[in-house]
C-alpha cells in the first residue's frame, strides 16, 4: 500500500508501509498547509529547487529529523551549510535509498534563493521519478513543458504524474493537459494552482479536460490523500 497526500501547493507526502518522504515542504506562510513543519515525520525530503514556495521549510524538518535532504548538488550545498543532512544528487542521476529509487528529471525552472539584497544560486531546478512499495511516481516541479516527457513517459511505467497547472511561472492548464499524454501516467494529479492569485486555476475543469483523453485526473485538495492501486 503506498498512499500520496495533498499538503498544499506543491508539497506532498508519500508513505509505503515503512517508510515515507515529502516534496517541496513549504507549510510556513503556505495558505494552503495541511500540516505544520513540526507535525512533519519523514525519512527524506525531496526539494526541485530553491524558490521560497518548494525549499520552504525543508532545512528546519530536516533538522529536526536528522532526515537528508535529496535534490540538486548546489541547492543541497546550500543546505549543508545550514546545517542539514544532504543527499546531493543531479539531473539524470538515480539512487537507491530505503525506501526505493529516486531519479532526478530535468525542470525547465529556475532556482535560487532570493534574499534582502543578494540572489543565491541553487543550480537547475529539478523533478522526481520516486519508485517506492511497488509503484513509480512522477513529480514534475516547477516546469514548462518539455518534449523529453515523452521519454519519461516511455522509459518509465508511471502510476502517478504530479503536474503544476497554474501558469505564469509553470506549464498552464494547455500544456499540463499535453504533458499528460505524452507522459502516460495511470492517474496525473494537478498541483501548484492556488496559493497566489496569479496562479489561480480551476481543477476541476482541468480534470474535465483530460476525461476528455481518456486520462484520469484525481483533484486532492489540501490534506486529502490517495491510495496508489
Ligand atoms: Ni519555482
Ligand atoms: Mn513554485
């Protein structure tokens, strides 16, 4: 059994029978957080990138944890130096952990952490192909669509692919409902459409739209959870 749940924009949980990790933990000042950070128990955090709304709170849980932080080499650099445990990984790149697999995708983002009056680079932005309890996930990041979806979608057998919908700063609804087809996932789950006003979408109408290709969307809102048959 391997559930997925909602914790708001682009945070997520997935749990195995013995295990389980956390995308892009951003639950502090999220208006969406399901959670508070330290109702957080995770064995790693998974973070795309460094933008405030998806590397979040994952230093202060990661901490509180001794759970590594598992994403691009210089956004985790930038982690070890505040002082958590890390598990630096690159575009391409896959590694077995307790729980299972994960390999880092390619992210058409960027990724930085925006201070007062400096601009920290953390790398490329980056996505996840997570194999854990028997099934694959996808989780995009923060992305435009790209035509290598395609090859995810071939090399990978996905039960679940995690979409940001919201435009502006990532593929809109247009090009998540093309992103879902060439991917070929089981079930797409939209994600990162509702926390600020610029990104607002309708879900549903996005679920609509991909009935309409015979691909089956699953909405969860904010602490809502899925099982992954
Ligand atoms: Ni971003
Ligand atoms: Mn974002």
């Amino acid at each position: 059994m391997i559930k997925l749940t909602a914790l708001g924009h682009a945070c997520f949980m997935l749990e195995t029978d013995d295990h389980s990790l956390i995308f892009d933990p951003w639950l502090s000042g999220n208006p969406e957080a399901a959670v508070s950070p330290d109702e957080v128990n995770v064995d790693a955090l998974l973070v795309s990138h460094g933008h405030s709304d998806h590397l979040g709170d994952a230093i202060d849980i990661a901490t509180r944890l001794g759970a590594p932080i598992v994403g691009p080499y210089e956004l985790c650099m930038y982690c070890m130096r505040h002082g958590a445990d890390v598990i630096p990984m690159h575009i391409g790149g896959g590694h077995d952990f307790d729980f299972g697999h994960v390999k880092l995708t390619l992210a058409l983002h960027g990724s930085a952490v925006i201070h007062d009056d400096l601009i920290e680079y953390t790398g490329p932005a980056c996505g996840f192909v997570v194999n854990a309890g028997g099934r694959t996930v996808y989780y995009a990041g923060d992305t435009g669509i790209f035509g290598d979806m395609a090859l995810i979608g071939e090399m990978n057998d996905l039960d679940v692919a995690i979409l940001p919908i919201g435009d502006n700063f990532t593929m809109g609804p247009d090009d998540a409902v093309k992103a879902a087809e060439m991917l070929g996932a089981s079930e797409v789950v939209p994600m990162h459409y509702s926390a600020f006003d610029v990104i607002e979408q309708d879900p549903d109408a996005f679920a609509d739209r991909l009935a309409e290709h015979d691909i089956e969307c699953i909405v969860l809102k904010p602490g809502e959870q899925m099982e992954l048959s």
